[in-house]
C-alpha cells in the first residue's frame, strides 16, 4: 500500500482540526482490503491533538500490515472522507462510501473493487447516530472511537454499531459516584445544548439524586450562540454557594465560559470535568491555570505507545509529501511559517517571525507520553482487523453460518464481518483486553486526573486513579493524598448547602427547599445520633439511655429507696429508733400497771395498742431497700393490717370510755357491756374487715415488682406496682373511715370527766392521723421514683408519732414525773371538779 492513496481525495484546501475519524474496509481484490477513514477537519485552526489521531489510524493499518501472524497475506488499505463536523457531511460521506466512491447513487454499488467491509467514526454522538441509522439498514459494522451516548447502546435501533470509548451511562454514574466520594453534596451543573450534554444532564440527575446529592444549578453553554453564553453562565456559577461544579462539554465549547471566568474572576471553583476536556491540552495553557488549577475529571483510559511515538518523530515535510496537513503540523509545532510566494517579503522584513526551514528536530520536542484518543483508534483499527482475522480463519464445516459453512472472499458480506465483530476480544499491545459486550461497548475504564500547574507554568493532567467498573471490588481508585486543589491544599474543600449536623443532631427539612438545604436539630430525648447528617435518630434500648452529647446510649441508673440514700438511711434510722419508744412506754405501762392512771385507760387494750404501734414503726423498714418481689407482695398488706389494727384498737378505747361514762348512769343497760369483750370484738371486726380486703387483693391483683423506664427520663425506678390501684385505695380509705369513726366518737365524748377519760387525747392523736394521711394523697401522686415511697414512709412514722405523742405520751410524763398526781384521790378530786 502506497502512503500517496492516503491524502488523494479533497484535501487540497483543508486545514486539519478537530477529528471526526470513521474507518471502512473496502474489498480491494482477492488478497487486499482497504479501510476507508473519515477525518472530520475543521477549517479554522489546525490541532495537533487531532492530526494525531489521524496519524494513529495511520500507524496501526501499516504496523498490521507488517504484521506476518496478522491478517497474512491481506493487505488493508484507507481513504479519508471530512464530516466537517456537520450532519449534512456526515450524511454525505456515508452514502458516498456504500455507493462505492464514485457518485451517490442510493442501494447502489456502483465501484468496480472490493466491497465495503465496515467503517470506523465518527467521533461525534450525533453524527454517528446519524450514520449507524444508514449503516444499520446495510448491516455494517461501524466502530466509533469517540461516541459515548448512550442511545448508541440500543441494538433494536443501532445494531451495527460498536465503540472504543465507553459509553456516557457508565461515566455519568463514575462522576455521581466521583461527588460521592469526596462528600460534596450541593453541586452546579454545566453542560453543552447538544445530546452529549444534555444526556449526561439527565444522568447525571438520576445518579446524584440516588447518591443524596443536590444540584443547586443547572445551566447550559448555548452552542448557538457565538460566546456560548458564558457571561450569564459565570455569573450564576459566581453568585452560587455550590464550589463544585461538573461540567459536561468539549474543550473547545468550555474555552469560553474558562475566558469569561477569568475576566470575571472567578476562582476558587472546583471544575469536575467530563471526559471531553478533562485532559485538553486546549485548556492547559498557563493563562487559565487561576481558574482550573485543582480541578479533577474523567479521561479516557489511556497507555503508553512507544513505537507510535517514535513513529512521530520520525515525521518530516520532507518524508512525507502526500500528507497535505504535515507542514500546519510542523509550522504550529515549531511556531514559525513557510515560506511561499504571497509571504516571502513579510518574512524577509520581519525578525519577529521565523521561518521553517525543516531543519527543526521533532525529537528534541516529542517525549514519550500517554495517548488516550489516539488509543482508541488504533484499537479499532485492530478490532476491525481480529474480525476479519475470525473470518478468514474459519475452517469449513465448523463456520457459524448456515449448515456449517464460512464466508468466502468472492461473496463478502457486511454481515459477515457484523458477526465476527461481535466475537472479537483480543489483548492490545498496551495490555488492554479488548472485547465488545452485548450492547456494543467496551469495558468501562476510566483514568482520574488532577490538573496541577507544571515547572513551565502550564497545566498538566496527573493520573490519580481510576474508575474500571470490571474491578471485581471497589471500582474507584484514587490516591487522595496525591491530590492537589485550587488552594493546593490536600485537604478536600467543603460544598455543602448546609453545614454538618454533628452527632447528636438530626437533620430537619425545610420546605421549599432541595434536600440538601436543612437545619440541624438536636436528636428527641431517649434518641442518639452517633454519625454527622444523621436522617433520623435512633431510639435506645429500653436499659439505655443517651449521654449529654446525645451520640451514644449508656447504661441507665436504678433508682429505689435504697439504705445506701441518704433519705433512706435517714428513714431507716428514725424507723428503728421510733420503734423503741412504744416497747419502753410498754415497759412503763407493765411497770406501773397498778397505778390508777395506767387502769384508768383500759390496761390491756394500751398495751395491745403499744404492739401495733410497735409494728406500725417496723413496717416502714419494708418500705426501704431493693424492692424484691415478696417485699412488693406483701409490706402493703403488712401496713394496711397493723394500721387496722392500730385504729380499731384507739376505736375500741375510745367506744370503752364512752360505754363506761353511760354505764355509771343509774338504771343504765349499759353495764353489762363494760368487760373487755366488746373492745376485742371491735378491733377483731375491724381488722377482720380490712384482712378480707386485703385477701381479694393478693387473690385477685396481687403487687409486683417492676422496672419503670417511663416515670423519670434517663433512669430506671424499680418500684412495687400496687397491682390494683383500686385495692390500695380501699384499703388506705377504709383505715381512713375508722380513724374518722374513732375522731367523731372521741370528739363527742371529750367533756367526759377526766377521771375516766381520755378522748380528748384521741381526738388530737385522730385528727393529727387523719391531717397526716390527706396531706399525704396529693404528695403521694405528685411524687416520682423513691420519692413515691418516701413519702408513704413519712406519712407511717408522722401518723404512728401522732397516736404516740397524743395518748401515750402525756400518761408516761405523769407516770415518770408526776407520780403525785397517778392517785385516786387526785384523779376523783379532778373528777369531782368536773362534775
């Protein structure tokens, strides 16, 4: 294959810029097939960038057909067809290959040569969508190496069509996933008005609102206008909180809205940049180094290519005269101008300027670097090449078609080599297993690079990682120590509509807002927030309970009135000490049970009183400590039998003394109720009573104890649950009734003569009982915890005191100090008075 045939088709007028690159095998005899190539050339500048790429196409049909295991025998060929970047081109050219080169001539092969095998381009989403639609009918096997939308993976609509470049879907969910993994959480949106913009607007929504992400702009470079409308776009990206922005867009579209960010100063952003300008060397000049320095992008996976790079070297206007485009190369590399006819007297005056003179020296410029597009089209210019290595290597009988059979030369078909397309997975040179999936893309790989500012001052892309969504594990690699931000700082930068909320803190919506605009509030109580931007707060277990911070729970602390308390230790001790004096008052009243004022009030009811006051003191020490459940069953029962008891013992005295005055009366009936029988038969009907109640309650809803975690936030009560609380009132009322009985019978006989009486005594040691247990009702509610019990204990110590101190304690001041008056004639002369 002569390098002449490369540039013999209308290029005479063209200046090489953006690359539009299809490739199509052309059957060129028996032994020879030619790949058709289309550039897509932009009049205006020449890129290097671009004119490399076309050189890669170059390159890997001559490295094949040098090849001996490759392809043997068979020798690819290639013309190249300019899209100019417009679909009307694009339309153009595809119809003018399928109708065989000479003119357009619809469902016509109309060239004499060897048929049409498959075609590679076109590197933009439109166009190729504009040309698989054609290809598709004829099933063709087109290859693009820089297509990525994502309609393109349709088979129903693009059967034919396959890419080197991953498609859009997968590097949209990369850059959600990029936002994810740096935190950020309130980001803009910048892309161009065309399909590749505006799909990857739309997926990258879907993916950042999945991840929790909100975007507080989305705003679009206008490709119809002139400035790309970047002064308004720069001022909304100014004026915004978001410090992340992504931009999806080509390098030559962003260019702009980079300009008018500088005119405006506009810095301190962080540009996440899509794989269409995130390694541009467009954009690496020093003059935007203030605005993009520490941005960080998808690049297209790349790889070292020694033998291209050599092979561009080696590149010289001398070598290569078919090669039209070589001397813009050369004069844009070395910044001088050729010398021509219509120039020569400018350059001659001019010192400024220099001229080419070929003796420049590409070796000293060209260092061996990494190539990301150039890749993709040598590595579809070797899938196109394993296909019909498949093809020509099927051995009959075995082949995929019908009945066994293979393909042969003579009957070519472009589906032939679509099936043998599909099949393809070989390893490139560069250590890249190549293969197409079901939809007709490549394994998803991405590089991720940072834009740092280099030793000469200009931008460069370092590789930081990498997104390959074949990893078997995490499929985002990046180094975060190596990275470098607009501050150069390593530490990541913040981009958040709201602050963090702590832990201990959950976040609360505001309405009207974006999810990620909220306000922090502190987590309910009983709730922990143990990480930031905690949703909801969780709630602890029943025995937990959260810590001041409110970001863990802790044990929660037992309360009851414990003897370890200072009021429990305080009760305990009273308890016991009051104990005594009913037992020494005893020990007075056997003492002195001769003496008329120990008779005089019913000898052995007083003592049988002293027992249940007795008792009446130790019943509170059931009340204190860890109520264990037979303590629950039973010291209210306790209480409420030997307070019965108690009360109907001062009833049944003060029913005594009023008998006994009435039954002095002459004629009165009443004498023969003056024994002791009717005291006993007072105190056994009443206490019987209050032990029938008591009976029901244990029978029916007997006390236990219970753990609490509800009275008091924080703390766990351990108290005795009363059961029925409908039994414990009845049995608190009923003693209540008969020390009101007791009161009224003791306040209608206290004018009795003090001879015979002590009512006057019960009625203060009643109505200081009944004060005790009515103030105690309110309390008792009002109360919590130990509290509740403390004060169940006081009211028994003061109402027991109360019956002591009235009746008991003026009797044992005479006994003990006033042996003058505990005489008959003293207590029959007082009695005398009286009457």
């Amino acid at each position: 294959m002569k390098r002449r045939a490369l540039f013999g088709w209308k290029y005479h007028e063209l200046s090489l810029g953006q690359v539009e690159l299809e490739v199509a095998l052309i059957h060129a005899g028996r032994d020879s097939y030619k790949a058709v190539c289309y550039l897509g050339l932009e009049r205006q500048r020449f890129g290097t960038g671009y004119y490399q790429i076309m050189q890669a196409l170059i390159f890997a049909v001559e490295e094949i057909n040098a090849d001996p295991e490759l392809l043997p025998n068979i020798t690819l060929g290639f013309q190249i067809f300019d899209t100019c970047t417009t679909l009307k081109e694009a339309a153009k050219g595809t119809l003018w290959i399928l109708s065989g080169g000479q003119v357009i001539t619809p469902n016509y092969h109309c060239h004499k040569g060897a048929p049409l095998a498959g075609i590679i381009g076109d590197s933009g989403s439109t166009r190729s969508i504009l040309m698989a639609q054609f290809l598709g009918l004829y099933r063709y096997p087109q290859i693009s190496y820089f297509a990525t939308n994502p309609v393109l993976s349709n088979r129903n609509q693009f059967p034919t069509f396959f890419r080197t470049i991953p498609s859009d879907e997968f590097q949209m969910r990369g850059l959600a996933e990029l936002v994810s993994h740096f935190g950020w959480t309130w980001i803009g949106l910048l892309a161009t008005d065309d399909d590749y913009g505006q799909f990857g607007i739309q997926m990258m929504r879907e993916k950042l609102t999945d991840s929790g992400v909100c975007v507080a702009f989305i705003e679009t470079i206008l490709l119809g206008q002139s400035n790309r409308n970047a002064p308004h776009v720069v001022r909304i990206i100014r004026e915004s909180t978001a410090k992340v922005v992504v931009v999806i867009a080509s390098d030559s579209d962003f260019v702009l809205v980079v300009n008018e960010a500088l005119r405006q100063n506009v810095t301190g952003n962080i540009w996440i940049g899509s794989e269409g300008w995130a390694n541009s060397a467009l954009l690496s000049h020093e003059l935007f180094q203030v605005v993009l320095k520490g941005s960080i992008g998808f690049a297209i996976h790349g790889g070292r290519m020694p033998e291209f790079t050599r092979y561009l070297k080696n590149l010289h206007p001398s070598k290569d005269l078919s090669d039209i485009f070589i001397r813009e190369f050369w004069a844009i590399t070395f910044s001088c101008k050729w010398l021509s006819y219509d120039n020569k007297v400018d350059l001659i005056s001019n010192d400024s300027i220099q001229v080419c003179t070929g003796t420049e020296n590409l070796q000293s410029l060209m260092t061996e670097e990494v190539h990301r597009a150039s890749l993709n089209v040598y590595n579809a210019v070797y899938a196109m090449a394993w296909a019909l290595q498949g093809l020509f290597h099927c051995t009959s009988g075995y082949g995929p078609f019908h009945d066994g059979t293979c393909v042969d030369i003579s009957s070519l078909h472009p589906w032939h080599v679509l099936y043998y397309t599909k099949k393809v997975n070989f390893k490139a040179k560069g250590g890249l297993q190549v293969f197409f999936d079901a939809r007709g893309n490549p394994p998803a790989i991405y590089d991720i690079v940072n834009w740092r500012v280099s030793a000469k001052g200009a931008l460069e892309q370092i590789v930081i990682g990498s997104y390959d969504l074949s990893a078997a594990e995490n499929s985002m690699q990046i180094e975060r120590d190596v990275i470098r931000w607009a501050n150069n700082n390593t530490q990541v930068p913040q981009s958040m509509c709201s602050p963090s909320c702590a832990s201990g803190f959950r976040k609360v919506l505001i309405t009207g807002n974006p999810l990620c605009c909220y306000e922090c509030a502190r987590c309910p109580q009983g709730q922990i927030s143990n990480q930031t931007d905690a949703v909801e707060c969780l709630p602890c277990s029943w025995d937990t309970w959260p810590n001041l911070q409110q970001d863990r729970c802790l044990p929660r602390p037992t309360e009851f009135l414990s003897y370890e308390e200072p009021l429990g230790y305080i009760l305990a001790a009273i308890a016991s000490t009051s104990s005594i004096i009913p037992l020494f008052i005893s020990v007075v009243f056997i003492s002195y049970n001769k003496t008329p004022i120990v008779r005089a009030n019913n000898y052995s009811l007083s003592c049988l009183l002293l027992l249940s006051l007795f008792l009446c003191f130790l019943c509170s020490l059931w009340f204190i400590g860890y109520p264990q459940p037979e303590n629950c069953l039973l010291r209210q029962v306790a209480f409420g039998m030997v307070f019965a008891l108690c009360i109907s013992c001062v009833l049944a005295k003060t029913i005594t003394v009023v008998i006994a005055f009435n039954a002095t009366k002459p004629g009165s009936r009443l004498r023969k109720w003056t024994g002791v029988k009717v005291s006993y038969c007072v105190i056994v009907l009443c206490s019987f009573l209050q032990i029938i109640l008591c009976a029901f309650w244990l029978i029916f809803s007997p006390p236990f104890s219970e753990l609490d975690t509800d009275t008091k936030p924080g703390v766990i009560i351990v108290n005795c649950n009363e059961g029925s609380l409908t039994a414990f009132w009845c049995m608190l009322g009923y003693l209540g009734l008969l020390a009101t009985i007791s009161f009224i019978v003791a306040f209608l006989a206290r004018r009795l003569p003090d001879s015979f009486n002590e009512a006057k005594f019960i009625t203060f040691s009643m109505l200081a009982f009944l004060s005790v247990w009515v103030s105690f009702i309110p309390a008792y509610l009002s109360a919590k915890g130990m509290y509740t019990v403390a004060m169940e204990v006081f009211a028994i110590l003061s109402s027991t005191w109360a019956v002591v101190i009235c009746i008991f304690v003026p009797k044992c001041f005479i006994v003990l100090f006033r042996p003058r008056m505990n005489s008959r004639e003293h207590l029959m002369s007082k009695g005398s008075v009286q009457k």
